[in-house]
C-alpha cells in the first residue's frame, strides 16, 4: 500500500511516521502534488501555528491539492484544524472541508489551563441500527470502552454536524471528525498508545 504523508511547515511529523512503520508501513513524506495523488491513503498531521502551515502550503498550493484528493485522507492535530474553513489562531483562512470554525480554549475557572495538554476520554458517537448493535464511524472501531486519548492543543473544533467523537475540556468539543473521504482527529493516536494504534490501523484498512 502506498502511504503518504504531508510535508509542510509543521512539527511532530516524525512521530506518525514512526507509528506507520510500527505498524509495517513504510511511508513516503512528500510536498509534492503528484505524488500525494498518487497515494492510496494520505495523513495530514502536524503540530504549530495554522497561520503559518497555511502560508506555507498556499504557496506551494497544496491547500488545493488536498481539496481535491478523493483517496482517504486523515487530519491530525493541526491537520483537523486546517481542515476546517477558518482558525481564530492568526485569523487564518483554511481548507474548508468541514463546516466549522476553529476556536481558542477560554478558560473558565482557575483550573483551566491552557494549552490543553494530557490523557482525555473519548465519547464516541454512533447509532443504534438494531438491538445491541451500536454503529460507529468505521475510524472508531474497536477502540473498547472508555478509550483515552492524548492531547495537546490550544484550539479546537466545536461540535457540528461532521462530528463523530467528542471529548471534554472547559467544554465539549469534536476530538475527532468524518466528511466524505477525509477524516480528522484533533489529539495525537501516534502518542495515544493501543487505542490509537487501533485508530490508525482503522484508517489504513479503510
């Protein structure tokens, strides 16, 4: 399977990449146009400023690049962000995938801090199809109860119709989304031990 992974102006990269090849995938990491639409699947990972990320893939157009990939493709972190149509961080323009508009964490009691950092439950939505039969989204199979997820983040994306996981901090929030063919999370399943391993390998046998 060919794998690729987005290169642009952002950090944390490599740690995805070390979970494909834990997982016997060989990735290729690549800002190039032709090869990102060659891929059978592709991850759009990445931690820092949206403001920046988005410069730097304007100007090699790969914002246009993503938007039109039709293989299945998968946000990480700032990856879900940028997805979104615009980021509070920087009054930046995005993707526009989602429907939804990227917000700063605004603390509420002492307590609160921001960023956003450590171990979160997920709330995974679905629906009961029949008795005892409870439908996720497929990225969200087999992921057992109460799964917990690690976070770092000082943004996030409010609940909308494209949520398929939430989790809870200062307020509910989508931890992880489902539009079409792109699929995002906003906390780290390179760094989320089993449970994301289990997310991760759900995206590659999609």
């Amino acid at each position: 399977m060919n794998v690729a992974i987005v290169k642009y102006n952002a950090g944390n990269i490599y740690s995805v990449v070390n979970a494909l090849k834990r997982l016997g995938i060989e990735p290729l990491l690549t800002d190039d146009a032709e090869q990102l639409k060659k891929a059978d699947k592709v991850l759009f990972p990445g931690q820092g400023h949206a403001g920046e990320a988005m410069s730097y893939l304007k100007a090699r157009r790969l914002d246009e690049v993503i938007r039109d990939l039709r293989q299945p493709v998968f946000g990480i972190c700032v990856g879900q962000q940028l997805l979104c149509r615009h980021s509070e961080e920087g009054d930046t323009q995005c993707i526009g995938i989602f429907d939804a508009y990227v917000k700063r964490f605004q603390p509420q009691r002492h307590e609160d801090k921001v960023p956003c950092m450590g171990w979160n439950e997920l709330e995974v939505r679905g629906e009961w199809r029949e008795v005892r039969d409870y439908q996720v989204d497929p990225l969200m199979e087999g992921l057992g109860e109460h799964p917990y997820v690690y976070f770092v983040h000082s943004f996030y994306v409010p609940t909308c119709a494209d949520t398929i996981a939430t989790a809870d901090y200062i307020l509910p929030y989508s931890a992880s989304m489902h539009k079409d063919n792109f699929y995002a999370c906003q906390f780290h399943p390179e760094k989320s031990g089993r449970v994301g391993e289990r997310i991760i390998r759900n995206f590659i046998e999609l």
